[in-house]
C-alpha cells in the first residue's frame, strides 16, 4: 500500500479541539514533527480536517 509523509507546518494553537486531535491521531505535535502513515481513507480524513496546518508528500521508501 502507498505510503504518505505528513509535516506539521503551521501551530494548532487557536485552533478548534477536533483540529488539535486530528492533529494528535495523525502521530504530530509541534511544529517540524513528521510522520510517514499507511495512505488509508481514515488518513486521509484528517489530513482534509487540517489542510492549512499541515503539508503532504508521497513517501518513495
């Protein structure tokens, strides 16, 4: 299955409480912090929930 690699580029600070857990479920936390994730429609989910806060990549590895 396709992988993807999530970077949080933005603060959730001042942002709404399901952005901040989608956040947190998609393994982020602060700014910088990367994740390489399963591409599932369950990610996919969450990385919609949070466009502005966050950039995605294709993961080749």
């Amino acid at each position: 299955m396709a992988k993807i690699k999530v970077t949080q580029t933005r603060s959730s600070i001042g942002s709404k409480p399901k952005q901040r857990g989608s956040l947190r479920a998609l393994g982020l936390g602060r700014i910088g912090k990367s994740n390489v994730l399963e591409d599932t429609p369950d990610a996919r989910g969450q990385i919609n929930k949070v466009p502005h806060l966050i950039s995605v990549e294709e993961d080749d590895s």
